[in-house]
C-alpha cells in the first residue's frame, strides 16, 4: 500500500498541496470566458425544457437508449457550425481527448505532442498501444524532424489552438501546411480555450483552414464547459472517424450518454455565441485582453499567465489577493513546468478595466510586501 500519508506530507512541505476551496471573491480564475454560465436565457431555456418534461439522466450508453433526440439535434447543428462532416458529443473535454487517443492512434502508430499539451491528451497517449514523443513547444522544425523521421508510421499529431496554462496560441497554418506534405500524418487541434472566442463567430481558430480544406487531415475537439459555460466535448472529425469512434471508442461506448439537458444548452449556447450577444461578448473580452496584456504581458490572450517561479511564492501572493477580495488560484507543478509557479489571470467579459487596474495595484502592493 502506498503510504497516502507521507506523500501527502511531502506535497503540503513543497506547498504544493491541493484542497478544494469554494468560489470567494471577483472571478478572476473560471473559465467563464463570456459570462455564458451564468446567462439568464440558457436558465429559462433549462427551466422550461425540465418543466415541460424532459427526462433527467439518459439512462445509458448513446448505443443503447442513452442517445436521444437533444443529443441527435446537438451533433446534427455542431456539424453545420463547425462546417464539419460528422461531430460526436462526449460528457467532458478530458474524456473526448482520452477517447480520440485511446482509439484512433494503434499500435504501429506514432503521436507527436506539443510539449505543452494538456493532461487529458497525455494520459490519452499514455493509455494508448501507440508510442509517443515530444517536440519542443510550438517548435515547427523539432516537429518537422520528427515527422520525417517517423514518415513509414501513422502519425498523429497533438497540439492546442490557446494553450492553457500560458494563454499563447499554436502556429496553426504553419503545423497544418507541414502535414498536409505528410501523407500519413494527421493534425488533432483541441480548440478548448479559443472555442467560443477565437475565429469566425468563435468557431476556433482551425476554422479558416478547416472552411478550405475540410477534414481530411484535422480533427478538432472543442470543449463545452468553458467559453460555451455549460460542459462537454465536441469532436468535429470526417465521417469515417466519428463512426469509426462510436464503434471503437471505449469510452465512448461503456458509459452513460451526457444529461439531455447538457446537450440542449450546449446547442442552446453555441447559438448565442454565433449571434449579436455572443459577438458583443466577445468585443468585450478582446478589449479586456488588450488591457490585460499592457498591465501584466502575457500574450494577449484571455489567459494571463502572472509568473512567480518559487511554489511558495505563488501560494502565498495568490492568499494575499484572495483575502484582497480576489478569487485567484496558485498554479504549481506538475500542472505547470518546474519553476515556473504562476497565477492564472483568466479574463471575462463579465469584468472590466477598473477591475483588472485594481487587481493589478493589489497584486504590485503584495509582490512587493512579500
Ligand atoms: C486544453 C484542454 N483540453 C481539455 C480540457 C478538458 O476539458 P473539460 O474541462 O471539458 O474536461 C482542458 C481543461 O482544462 C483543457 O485546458
């Protein structure tokens, strides 16, 4: 038996220990990008579909009778907004990237990751028959090495479109027109911090290329429960892949379809997002990461990574600003590279620029008594 007891130890001596502490403060740390999971109208939308009858739980796996008609219209308008052959909805992002790595890659296959992917990504590949390897973050000749060395394989190719943890994003034309010379490479994008605000009506930021070319060589996953403020995965593929996933994905098949309610106001929120509201949602984001980016750098995204290096350090800063009225979290390893302990400034649209100028006076008040 592992001794809980000691490591658990260890993680609270390195402050690296992790509890669960409720929302307290002015968000500066969901990922509610645009405000979507607190809007009035996806409230009604729910309220009215449970008092007119809907049924709670699905009941089952979408093969059995957990595949209902909210499920059905949700895929079925996904594939008109991400201009995509064929979509399939998982309950979360982290189980649709598990599901895509778990099934797609075999045995001889290859996959080629950004160093900086998501957990969800790695423990996909992990569990996976396929072998793995690294390229330097955003390095397109340490990939393109890689490709050529790996050209008898399949191989599939991880990146992120926003990065998470640093909020900058993926040389994405330049990574799509290397595999696109790769017969055998496919390009997977996880779209889950540019779904809703990045690209055409926030259709992420593969959209463009995707509107050219198709999806003969891009697979993108767009998560639900960020911008879009409700929960899910939304893999957008050609029809070949998502059927062959509904056939083959274990995850997939042996677990109960997501709650109709979840696929509803998912369909319900990316119709939002395509209209005026969504785009005044966005306009107003934007000019916030503007502000942001001259008070604290970053790379004028939405996420705004606040670097202090020492774990300690970023514990004990982010404690100062909650108890300033600011709910800022500490991001440690191993969710973020050694050394490089952080507060992740996530921007909405439900703040503004008085907020973040007074968050940025708290925060130098404290970096510098600390
Ligand atoms: C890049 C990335 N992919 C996938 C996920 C998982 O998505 P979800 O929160 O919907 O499970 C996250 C969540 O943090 C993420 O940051």
């Amino acid at each position: 038996m592992n001794d809980f007891k000691i490591i658990l130890k260890d993680l609270k001596e390195q402050s690296r220990y992790r509890s669960l502490n409720l929302p307290n403060g002015i968000d500066l740390t969901s990922n509610d990008y645009l405000g979507m999971a607190v809007h009035p109208l996806l409230r009604e939308y729910a309220i009215n579909a449970l008092e007119n009858g809907m049924d709670i739980g699905a009941a089952g796996s979408r093969l059995l009778r957990g595949h209902t008609d909210y499920h059905a219209e949700l895929e079925e308008f996904a594939c008109t907004y991400f201009s995509a052959p064929k979509t399939l909805f998982l309950a979360n992002g982290f189980i649709a990237n598990y599901a895509l790595f778990t099934t797609l890659p075999s045995r001889h296959d290859v996959i080629l990751y950004d160093a900086l992917i998501h957990a969800s990504v790695r423990d996909g590949m992990r569990a996976s028959d396929a072998r793995s390897f690294k390229f330097l973050h955003n390095d397109i000749d340490a990939l393109e090495k890689l490709l050529n060395l790996h050209k008898d394989s399949n191989i599939w190719v991880a990146i992120e479109s926003v990065y998470s943890m640093d909020g900058d994003s993926a040389p994405i034309m330049q990574i799509y027109n290397l595999i696109k010379r790769h017969d055998n490479a496919m390009l997977i994008i996880d779209e889950a911090h540019a779904t809703g605000i990045y690209g055409q009506s926030g259709k992420g930021l593969a959209y463009d290329i995707i509107q050219t070319n198709g999806y003969d060589k891009i697979i993108t996953l767009h998560t639900c429960g960020k911008a879009v403020g409700v929960a899910g995965g939304l893999i957008c593929a050609s029809a070949e892949i998502i059927d062959y996933m509904i056939n083959k994905s274990r995850p997939f098949i042996y677990s109960t379809a997501p709650m109709p309610l979840q696929a509803l106001l998912v369909r319900k929120s990316l119709e939002i997002l395509a209209c005026d509201d969504g785009a005044q949602r966005r306009d107003k984001l934007l000019s916030l990461c503007i502000r942001a980016k001259e008070l604290f750098g970053g790379a004028g995204s939405q996420i705004v990574p606040i670097i202090l290096g020492e774990d300690e350090k970023a514990v004990r800063v982010a404690g100062a600003l909650q108890e300033a009225g600011y709910d800022i979290r500490a991001v440690r390893p191993p969710t973020v590279p050694q050394g490089s302990s952080r507060l992740r400034l996530s921007l909405s649209s439900n703040l503004d620029e008085y907020i973040l100028q007074g968050f940025a006076d708290t925060l130098i008040l404290n970096s510098v008594k600390i």
